[in-house]
C-alpha cells in the first residue's frame, strides 16, 4: 500500500487484484491476444481454450455440474438484467400474465430492473411484487410463499445484502419455487467465493456473478443458468450480433478478463475455508470492541447470519452533516451502496431505520488484504465519532 493512502475498508464496493490473477491475465494482452471465435488457427484455438478453463473453474466455484451453463457477461448488473428480463420478456411479448417477486432490499441492478418492467409493460400483464424483509434484512420463506400466485414465473432472492451484509435463505426459497415450477434468480455478487454456494445442491436456477467482487476485474462476470433452463429456451437474449455464449450474450469475449475472473474463482475456491475462519474472527472481534467503546454506535443486519466481509455501523444521535465531515479520513469506507446517489439508503429505511440513522451510516468492508492494523485504525477513527458525540 502506497505511503499517506487512507486503509482500504470498502471490500463490498469492489477488491483488489489479486497478484495471481494480474500474473494469469497479462499473457492476453500481448502474445496470446486471438479471438476465442476464430476457429482456423492456433491464436484462436489457444484463446478459447482459456476460456473454457475459465468457464470449468467458474462452474465449479458455485458447484455447477455443467461448464456450459456458465454465460460471460460484463458483470453482475448485467447478469440481473439477462437473467430477469431474459425469462419475463418472452411473457410480455406473448400477453400472458406475468408475476415477477423480488424484495425492497436488492442491489439497484436487480430493483430498477423491477421498476423498469413494472412502469413500461404493466399494461401487458406485467406484475411485480417486493417482498419486505425482517429488521435484520432477512426475508423469510413464509413471506415468498404466501406472495406466489398462479401466473408467478419469477422469483429474485439477492444471497447476501450489499449493505448490511444479512444472508438470505435461498436454498429453502429455491425447494418452494421447484415445488411450483417457478424460475428463481440469485444475485450472489456479494457472496459468491466468500460463503458456501452450490447451485445444484440448493436447486438454484439463475445465479448472477461479477468479477470485481473477488478479487479479479472489473467488466467482467458470469450469469449461471440450470442447463434445464437453456435447454427449454425459456431464456432470452437482451440484445443480438452473434452467436457467442448459445446467443443469449453475442459479441467477441474479453478474453484477458475471463481468464483473470477464472482465476480468482480458482483463488476463491481453494482458500474459502481459510480465508472465511480469518476474517469472521477479525470482524466478530472488531465488531465486538466497537459496541463495547462506542455504546451510541449500532450494528445492521443479521448478528450471525451474514456475509463475513460486511460491517454496518449506525451512530445514533449524529447528525448526517456533522457525520460526512468527521474523523473518517485515514480508512477508505463507504456510506452505503457503491451504486447509490447519495439519497438515504432503500436497504436501511425497508429494515425501519429512520432517514437521519440511514445517513449516519458507515459500511466497512474487509476482506484478503485486510489486517488486524486497518481494523486498529478503524477502530480509532470510529472513537474520534464517539467523542465528538460525548460533546454534543
């Protein structure tokens, strides 16, 4: 780390690359630079045979069975939108009736997609319903359950919360919708390669994935899809111009970034365990000294059931103006969503937080390169918040 740089605390935002990952891509920016489409020679064959390795690691990551239900897309934001409107838009364009469930808690690439689909084509029969969670951020199977009805055709469960870090139980909402043959869609950017995730196990029919959130590039993800869901044609493209990825995302592949999102996968999936048992000690003790020093301070999100990388932090009693302008200057942390525009956060008011504790929020992400010393200096910086509230 670069000398007077602030400790990096925004893992959920994105993460660094890792060393490995820059080491796997970089041959594909000079000699090994063919398109993986050109089938005639050995440039060609050479780059589409990374890709594939890539695609093989990607799968195996979430316990996919299937290489080929892997589709390269440039990232989480753009799986969500092939993945919702790729079920739902052949609906539409039929007139059939269309339930879509989602909750007030999804990353904005999930809910203005909603809203998006809700505005333009309710008069085609188009519904929408957002589920609202517990005051942990959790949304409960019962709660999915009694929001399905008869012309449901997709549901969208985001795992892991962006902000307050709170997991969702989608292996138990998945047996619900297979039970009524409903489509469900993951948004696993914030927990794919950290927690635990097996698409076939939990029965998971699209899944959404970005590269930037683990520790490879930026402009690049995956969206998983049950090789039933391909092989019934019941998912659609967004756009068209090739016949690359089965059609559902035409266009010449970034080859340098799959291989480094291939590798990260790699990374992710041979140190889970260790790198998890680290850092959900380093949060549990962090989190545990900032309640005890700091009593006006407040965690969001599930106590136990969340992401180890989230940290959401709450200062009761601090005004939002007084808080943008302390004592926060040597670590690098966020106020909410990456995503957002500065307006109080959708995730913080659906789980009853009024508007002046929403912009008094502080979400700290850890993750690889974390150590114990940012968390120390996290820590002070925090304090310096407490004592200027002890003066107020």
């Amino acid at each position: 780390m670069q000398l007077n740089r602030p400790a990096y605390l925004d893992y959920n935002a994105t993460t660094p690359l890792d060393p490995a990952v820059v080491e796997a891509m970089m041959p594909f920016f000079r000699e090994s630079f063919g398109n993986p489409s050109s089938g005639t020679h050995s440039y060609g064959w050479d780059a589409k045979i990374a890709v594939e390795n890539a695609r093989t690691a990607a799968a195996r990551m979430i316990g996919a069975i299937d290489v080929h239900s892997i589709i390269w897309t440039s990232g989480a934001t753009e799986s969500n939108n092939l993945a919702i409107q790729g079920i739902l838009n052949p609906f539409i364009a039929k007139n059939e009736r269309a339930h879509f469930i989602t909750t007030q808690t999804e990353h904005k690439a999930v809910l203005d997609v909603a809203r998006y689909l809700e505005r333009h084509h309710e008069k085609d029969g188009l519904e929408v319903t957002y589920i609202k969670p517990d005051s942990y951020g959790q949304v409960s199977v019962e709660s999915v359950c009694s929001a399905i009805r008869p012309h449901t055709r997709l549901i969208s469960i985001i795992h892991a919360n962006n902000e307050i870090g709170t997991v969702n139980p989608v292996a138990a909402i998945a047996a619900e919708a297979r039970k009524r043959n409903i489509m469900l869609h993951v948004d696993a950017a914030q927990s794919a390669g950290k927690i635990p995730l097996n698409v076939e196990k939990y029965g998971i029919d699209l899944l959404s994935v970005s590269g930037h959130k683990i520790y490879g590039p930026k402009g690049v993800g995956f969206l998983y899809a049950h090789p039933s869901v391909l092989k019934s044609g019941r998912l659609s493209p967004l756009f068209f111009g090739g016949s690359q990825e089965r059609g559902l995302r035409p266009g010449t592949l970034n080859v340098a970034g799959i291989v480094g999102l291939g590798r990260a996968c790699e990374l992710c999936y041979s140190t889970m365990p260790s790198e998890s048992a680290r850092l959900c000690q380093m949060r549990d003790k962090f989190i545990a000294e900032v309640l005890q020093s700091v009593p006006s301070v407040q965690l969001n999100g599930h106590p136990t059931e969340r992401v180890y990388s989230n940290i959401s932090l709450s200062f009761k009693g601090l005004s939002s103006d007084v808080f943008a302008s302390l004592g926060v200057s040597q670590i690098a942390v966020s106020s909410g969503s990456a995503c957002s525009t500065g307006e109080p956060s959708h995730v913080l008011a659906a789980i009853g937080l009024p508007e002046d504790l929403a912009r008094a929020t502080l979400r700290i992400g850890i993750g690889r390169f974390t150590t114990p010393q940012d968390l120390d200096v996290a820590l002070a910086q925090i304090q310096v918040l407490a004592r200027h509230l002890e003066n107020v």
